[in-house]
C-alpha cells in the first residue's frame, strides 16, 4: 500500500483520556485550544492533503467520536485496535475507509513456509473470539518487512496480560516474516523498550502525524 502518514490512539470523543495522559490538554492549550479532540482535527488536516494516504494504528474514537472520521482529510486505512467498536468500524468503511482487522501481508514474494505459516495464522484466528484482536499489516519498505498492528509484539506490560493471545499472534507473524521494525500504537506516553518497536502514539511524537520518511531515517539508524 502507499503511505505518507501513519498514527496512533487519537482517542477522538475520549474524554477521560486526558486523566491517564495530561499532555493532551496540555499540548492542546498550547496551541490555543479549549479542547483535544478540535486541536487534533485541525493539526491532521494542516498537514495531511485530501490525496495523501493516512495508516492509523487503531484506537481512533470513542463513542461519538467517530463521527470526526467525516471531517479528517486523506484516504485512510485503519487497523483494528482494542476501542475500536464495530459500529464505528462500519461507519468507517462507510466513508471509503479501508479496514485491516485481519492479517493482511504485501510482500513482493512469500516463500513456501511464509505462504503456509500465513495461511495457518489466518486459519488460527478466524472466528475465534480469543484472537478477535489480532490485526496487523505486514508490508515492505527500502526492501525490509516491517509489522504495523495496534498493539507492539513482544508486550510484556502486566496491564496487558489480558491481550496476550493477540500479541502471540503478532509474535508469530513478525518471526515469520523476518521482520525489522514494528510501527506500533496502544502503549500512548509508556512506548515500548524493545528497540526494534517503533510507536506511533501522538504523545511520542508531539502530537503529530509521523511521516514515512521519518519511519525510513529511523530504519537507516537500526
């Protein structure tokens, strides 16, 4: 697929979001804003251009919040993460959006055991609500495999015990593809220690939608 711009857990319509992660507000008063969610809508669409394409890494909207999807310029590929409601889901593709809330791998070639290790992950989580979360795109830039999924592979955080069947799933996935760097969200301020992980939550990246190019410099430095 064709990117420009990837993201993380804008969490539009979350208001309690502000408790767990103050720089929100903080970086939103900033900027002159009385509230997150419209210093954010106006911060994506300042940057990103009707024809850009925007992968988002789950976790977009609470509630009524989704309806901000309508407002936000780009064509914009959303994988599934652990808020995102199948209402929502169904508004988004409603609007043109592309939903990834499956293992989905663009690769130029798959070897034999990547063609049967795949085919054997897909069979692994069809329906079962075990594995309901296990979403994830596996693509190739500058000739390396990279994972991009909502939750970083190799999760050790105690909080997310509750997912592990996912992110086995993930582990898997990115063993499998030989896999150089992980493009993450979910982890918001916390980020991940894995140096191979790479988030892509607003509060690691000053509130702002990350480049590819800014994913390309980072792969160099690895």
């Amino acid at each position: 697929m064709k990117l420009d711009y990837i993201t993380a857990d804008t969490h539009f319509g979350h208001i309690n979001i502000n408790t767990y992660e103050p720089s929100r507000m903080g970086k939103a008063q900033m900027e002159g804003y009385d509230y997150f969610d419209h210093y954010m809508i106006d911060e994506w669409n300042d940057r990103v251009k009707t024809s850009d394409n925007v992968l988002h890494l789950g976790d977009f909207a609470f509630k009524d919040g989704y309806k901000v999807a309508k407002k936000l310029n780009g064509n914009v590929a959303l994988i599934k993460g652990n808020h995102d409601r199948e209402k929502h889901l169904e508004y988004y593709r409603s609007i043109g959006w592309r939903i990834i809330d499956s293992i989905e791998v663009e690769v130029a070639s798959m070897s034999n055991k990547e063609k049967a290790g795949l085919k054997n992950l897909q069979i692994k989580i069809s329906n079962s609500k075990e594995h309901k979360l296990a979403a994830a795109l596996v693509v190739e830039l500058n000739d390396q495999r990279v994972l991009f999924s909502h939750f970083p592979v190799f999760d050790d955080n105690p909080y997310d015990e509750k997912y592990k069947t996912t992110t086995d799933v993930l582990e898997e996935l990115y063993i499998l593809f030989d896999c150089k760097l992980n493009i993450h969200g979910h982890t918001h301020s916390a980020g991940a220690k894995e140096r191979f992980c790479k988030s892509a939550c607003l509060e690691l990246n000053d509130f702002k939608l990350l480049e590819l190019e800014s994913i390309l410099k980072y792969m160099g430095k690895e």
